[in-house]
C-alpha cells in the first residue's frame, strides 16, 4: 500500500472523528487512536527493507549488538513519542512528560553498555601509552 491510500484512510479517519466529535466523543478518540494504529503499523511495514539492509549490514561488520541497541533505542523513543502525543491530546500533560522521561531512562540504560565499552578502550588506550 502506498502513502496516497494511507492518507486517504486518514481523511476519511478525520472527518468521522470531527462528525463523533459532536454526539459520541468517546468514539471520537477511538477512531483517532485507531488511526494512530494503523498509521505505526503502515510505518514499521515500510520500514522492513532498510531494517533487513542494517540487519545484515550488522551481521558482517560483527557491530550486531550495536545495532541492536540502535534499533531497540529507536524503537522506545518512537513509542514513547507517540504515547506522550496521545497523552497531550487527551490532556494529561503529566503523563506524557513522564512517559518521555521513562523512555529516555529506559534508552540510557540500554545504552550503558556502549559507555562502558568505550570507557574501557580509553583505559586501554592510556594503560598502552604509559
């Protein structure tokens, strides 16, 4: 599916959600998260390709655990993005300042072991200069 159908799906999404909007909001904002939905699926969809291509790019230069990392990072700040928008737009400000707070812990403690694999190579670097 290409991005014309996608935003044809979303107009449509937008004007059912305005119409609910009215009588229903309650459904209003299920349509609006139901298109959120299909909006990060399409988005993951189109992204298999260059997944695979950094998938077995990491396979042969041995920096899998790297791109792992990348990819995992990727992934918790994409979702906590996108929890932290839906929060806003429901009102719960607070919420979505602590959902983006608990996924930049959660990117820095997945990161930690790249900091201390480069502390190491200064270590490394130090102890053979001396």
């Amino acid at each position: 599916m290409g991005i014309l159908p996608v935003c044809g799906i979303l107009a449509a999404a937008i004007a059912l959600s305005f119409a609910l909007k009215q009588t229903r909001p309650e459904f209003a904002r299920l349509v609006a998260i139901g298109a959120a939905v299909f909006c990060a699926l399409y988005a993951l969809k189109s992204m298999e390709g260059v997944i695979g291509f950094f998938r077995d790019l990491a396979g042969e230069t041995g920096y899998g655990s790297y791109f792992t990392i990348l990819f995992k990072s990727l992934g918790i700040g994409l979702l906590t993005g996108a929890l932290a928008e839906v929060c806003r737009d429901l009102g719960e400000g607070t919420l979505a300042r602590g959902a983006e707070l608990a996924g930049k812990g959660a990117i820095l403690a997945l990161a930690f072991p790249i900091l201390e694999g480069f502390l190491e190579l200064i270590r490394r670097a130090l102890e053979g200069a001396a």
